[in-house]
C-alpha cells in the first residue's frame, strides 16, 4: 500500500483529507498496550491497515465523505457505519477493528492511528 511506504518515510499520504483530520490522537489510545490488539495477528496487519485507509479515503474526504464535516465525531461510531456500508461489519477482521478502536478516538484521529499502527506493524515484523 501507498500509504504505509509514505508514512514510514515520514510524507502525508492523505492530501485530499483537510488539515483538521490530522490532530494528534489521546497518547493512551495509541499507546502500545492499546493498539496490541489491533495488531495481534500478523497475517491481518494489512487487512486491519486497509479497512483504516478505506475510511480515511472514502469517509473523510472534503468532496462527499459522510465523515468530513464532523472531526469530533467518534471513531469507533464512524468506522463501524462505514464497514456496514460496504457490508463488511460481520467479517472477523472488522469485529476485531471495531471492537478494539478506543472509544476518547475522534475522527480527527484517525490519521494519526493509521500512522501509529503502520509504524508498529512496521517494527513489529522487523
């Protein structure tokens, strides 16, 4: 993916999303013990990774994004609607994200857990 390859090299790979959706996220909603679950099985990575990129690219984009005006809307809520949206809310993967998204996330962090979570996974497996 795109996205991760220019997180990892510290560029914004989200250009048409507006600069509110870039706030930095609540520190104990991505700290290590948080995320882990998200994380947890390695071959899910991607999967867990593209239904995030999914959403910041289809939800928060300013042109049609059902997320786009609403920066303080819960993560968790957003997210959620958008995997029922494309029918996906049932599949493990999805369960697992919902699930385990903090419940203090903003949309307006969702960047921000993108990025961690790339970078974790990206650790993680080297």
């Amino acid at each position: 993916m795109r996205a991760k390859r220019m997180i990892l090299n510290g560029q914004r790979p989200y250009s048409q999303v507006e600069e509110e959706f870039y706030a930095e996220a609540p520190a104990a909603a991505t700290s290590a013990a948080a995320t882990q679950p998200l994380l947890a099985l390695n071959t899910r990575n991607d999967v867990v990774l593209a239904k995030l990129h999914g959403f910041i690219v289809e939800m928060l984009r300013p042109d049609g994004g059902l997320a786009a005006d609403q920066p303080e809307g819960g993560l968790r809520d957003f997210l959620y609607a958008y995997l029922e949206m494309r029918g996906e809310e049932e599949d493990e993967v999805s369960g697992l994200v919902c699930n385990n998204v903090r419940e203090e996330l903003r949309n307006k962090h969702a960047i921000a857990l993108m990025s961690h979570l790339v970078r974790r996974a990206h650790q993680k497996n080297y």
